[in-house]
C-alpha cells in the first residue's frame, strides 16, 4: 500500500470509530430516556377519605383525585390512574377497615388523606377522632414507603353551609368541623405531614351555588377543582 492510500485507510478507519462512538452515544441517550419515561409511568398515587374523595353526586371525572391526576398529565407526568379508598358515609373506623381489606400495596409516590366529616356528623367523641386518626396518618405514611414527604392532608369541608343543612343549627356545625379540624392540624404538625386547609374555600359555597352538586349536600366538581388548585403546587413538588 503506498503512502497516501495509507493516510487515507487510516483516516477512514478513525471516522468509522467516530461515527460509531457517536451511535453508541445516542443509543445510550434514547435508553436514558427510555429509562425516565418508564420511571414517570410509574409513579402511583392511593387516594383516602369518605363521600369527599369518592366525589358523591358528580361525575367520576370530576372527583378531586381524578382532576388532580389529570392536571399532573397536563403538565407531562405520567401518573396513573388513582387508586381511590373512599366510600360515603366513611368514619375514620370504617375507613381503617376499609384499608384493610383492600391492601393496597406500599411504594405509592402520592397518598392522600381527607377523613372526618362523618365522625362529626354522627357526634361520635373527638378523643375518638384523634386515636384512629393519628393510626390513619401512620399507615398513610407506610403505604408511601414510609416517607412522609409524599403524604398530604386535606382538612374537613363545611357541609353546614350546604342547602342541606338549611334547618340546621349551622354555627354549631361551623363550630365542630373546626374542633376536629383543629386536632387533624395538630396531629399532621406532630408528624411532619403537609396539612392543605380546603374548609375556608368550602364555605364559599355559602354564596355561590355553582360550588354545590346536585344533592345539596357535597361539593361539586368546581369546588373540587379549587381543591386541587390549592395542593397541586406541593403535589407537583413532591413528585
């Protein structure tokens, strides 16, 4: 081989290796990617209450944990559907039962927690309350891998300034929505677990009948959506 055919097959041999360098380059880029797309797929949420989080009298698709799903896609995050435990009518008991049988799993990235309007509503005591609800944020947390960073706390709505509870004494219901209230705020504090204050947007419903669904009684699917706006930036950070 002579001089110049030489230089030229070594040339062609060191841009072949820079071609291939480069392939293999961009073969582990797409699988980076491929591997963070997975990764966001998964990301899982288990959402747990009563007649509040199930979204009695509204539309599946405007349950609040359904719209907060859906706003967390809007903003490109690959979320699965959530996995709701909520059933009307739910205390906190029922809803430790409730738990129980469906053994959900524990490494959800997201869990919610909006319990106690049922306690109030049948007048069963606030000691009660504080026990099963302080059992409720422990497995909260271990149904979040034990990480209570991702668990957040929504307080309990006013359903006193409801059509419903028009011959009601609706001060009284103001007055023990906030007592227990009050010990859901102190427990999350003890535990280090975000708390979302949602009664005070609750009770604009006094005013406005578009936050009301049709039974007169629950939250509608705008009231929901205010809901979710109040959480969605900590939930946005925490995924």
């Amino acid at each position: 081989m002579n001089y110049i055919g030489s230089i030229l097959f070594i040339l062609t041999f060191a841009l072949g290796g820079c071609l291939q360098d480069n392939d293999n380059e961009e073969k582990m880029q797409n699988n980076l990617q491929s591997s963070e797309s997975t990764a966001r797929e998964e990301l899982s949420y288990l959402a747990l209450g009563d007649s509040y989080t199930i979204g009695e009298s509204v539309d599946p698709s405007m349950r609040w944990p359904v719209q907060l799903v859906e706003r967390l896609r809007n903003d490109s995050l690959n979320v699965n559907d959530a996995e709701i435990i909520a059933r009307t009518g739910w205390t906190t008991g029922e809803l430790l039962g409730g738990i129980d049988v469906a053994d959900p799993g524990n490494n959800y990235d997201l869990v919610s927690l909006l319990i106690g309007v049922n306690n109030q509503y049948r007048g069963l005591p606030l000691s009660n309350f504080r026990t099963e609800f302080r059992q409720l944020l422990n497995i909260s947390v271990d149904k979040a891998g034990g990480d209570k960073g991702k668990v957040i706390v929504l307080s309990i709505p006013d359903w006193g300034v409801m059509p419903f509870a028009g011959d009601r004494d609706r001060n009284e219901i103001a007055k023990e929505i906030n007592s227990f209230n009050d010990v859901i705020k102190e427990e999350c504090g003890q535990a280090g677990i975000r708390f979302f204050d949602i009664t005070g947007i609750s009770r604009q419903a006094k005013d406005d009948a578009g936050l009301v669904a049709s039974d007169g009684l629950h939250p509608s699917g705008e009231m929901y959506k205010l809901w979710v706006h109040r959480v969605y930036p900590a939930v946005l950070d925490i995924l």
